[in-house]
C-alpha cells in the first residue's frame, strides 16, 4: 500500500472526530431512518426480517455514498486536495487515503444500522452475526469509492446531491431492495445485472435468511470486490480533473 496514503487517511479521521455534531449526526440519522422504516410496516416479525437484509445493504451504501461524496467534494472546494496535490503524493495515495479516512467512519455506521437492527427492532436471522458484518464491509468499500468517484464530477454540494437520484435510486428500485428481481420485466432484470447493489442484497439475504456462509456468496463478493476495484481505478483517472474543477 503506498505510505502517503496513511497520513491522508489520519487527517480525514482527525478532522471528521473534532466535528462533534458530524460524529452525531453520523450515529442518530441511522437509527432514526431505520426506527421509522421499522414501524411503518404493518407487521414487524417475520415481514420486516424477509425485508432487512435488502434494506441494511441499502442502508449501508446510501449512508457511505452520502458521507464519503459530501466530505470529498469539500476536500475540494475547500483547496485542501490542490495543496496536498502540489506535494510528492500519487493520485494512488489520494484516492487510498481518502478511502481508509471515510472508510472508518462509514463502516461504524453501517454497524450501528446491523446492531440496532438486530438488537433493537429484534429483527431474526440465520447466518453469523460476524459473517454478515465482514460482508458489510465489502459493500461499504464498494459505497465509498462510489462517492469518492461520483463527487469528482461535482462543484458543489447541490450537484453533488443530485447523483443520489441519479446512482442509488434506480438501484435501490431494481435490486431486489423493495421486490425479487425475478419478478420484474426482462430488460430491468439485465439492468439489475450491472449494479452492485444487486449482490450486495443477494449476498446479505443468503447469509441473513439462508443461513449461507461467506464461501456461499463468494460470487457475491467477487462481484463487489471487482466494482470496487474498477471504480476506484476511475476515481483515480478523474481525480485531477475534477481537484482543479
């Protein structure tokens, strides 16, 4: 791993832990999105545990899309990564740093969501509580370098908002979040295909309802390894187009 990469990761940590009220915005909107979805199913039991793995993969990549997407973009418009740019770090360093600085934060999210989720709304499963979390942590490497990539195409925060309707809800409509892809039209079907979103709540439901372990859903996982490498690739190439955007 390249050795810039860990002072930029520090950073991001140091400078996200002294935003008090981030760090507390980071902790309640969580348990507060997922309390609100939890009631507004009729029945909770075993209703809302067939919907959970679907909605805590989802959950997860919009919390780590958003997170990582608006804090990069004010990396940029700030002047923070034109500084760091005109020192001796690769675009490699950057985009690593950067992924471990957010990554930190994202996946304690996406924690706090499973734990609450399972402890709190008393939601059954089948799997190791362990295993879901190690594939929880795939799907928030592939969420962050979603947003690190998308907000290279921003210059401020509306535009950058604009990409959630843009990259998360078509996924979360046509990934078996809300119904089966098997139900659904032929050419949405194909569509689901090329979205990462797809294997992560596949994966999540054969691990949650299934009982399958991580070697069960290596298909899955390849899958979301394979989106998370290629789109930090890209994020790398735009990288110093869009700092000097």
């Amino acid at each position: 791993m390249p050795g810039n990469a860990f002072p930029i990761a520090g950073r991001i940590i140091r400078q996200l832990v002294r935003d008090r009220r981030t760090l507390a915005l980071i902790v309640m909107v969580p348990l507060v999105v997922m309390t609100i979805i939890c009631y507004s199913f009729p029945e909770k039991g075993a209703f809302l545990s067939g919907y959970a793995p679907g909605l805590l993969a989802a959950l997860a990549l919009f919390f780590s899309f958003l997170l990582t997407g608006i804090s990069f973009l004010r990396e940029r418009t700030q002047g923070t990564m034109e500084r760091i740019m005109a020192s001796p770090v690769s675009r490699l360093d950057m985009v690593i740093g950067y992924l471990l600085g957010f990554f930190i934060f994202a996946l304690t999210q996406s924690l706090i969501i499973l734990l609450f989720t399972i402890y709190v709304l008393d939601v059954t499963y089948i799997g190791d509580l362990w295993q879901i979390f190690v594939f929880l942590i795939f799907v928030v490497t592939m969420a962050v370098n979603l947003g690190i990539f998308a907000s290279s195409f921003a210059k401020n925060e509306f535009q950058m908002i604009q990409f959630i309707p843009l990259m998360l809800f078509p996924q979360i409509f046509l990934c078996g979040v809300i119904w089966p892809v098997a139900d659904m039209h032929p050419v949405l079907q194909w569509i689901a295909r090329f979205l990462p979103l797809k294997y992560a709540v596949d994966g999540m439901q054969g691990i949650m309802l299934s009982g399958d372990s991580l070697l069960d859903v290596g298909f899955e996982l390849g899958i979301l390894v394979a989106f998370a490498i290629a789109i930090s690739i890209l994020a790398a190439t735009t990288l110093r187009r869009g700092a000097s955007g």
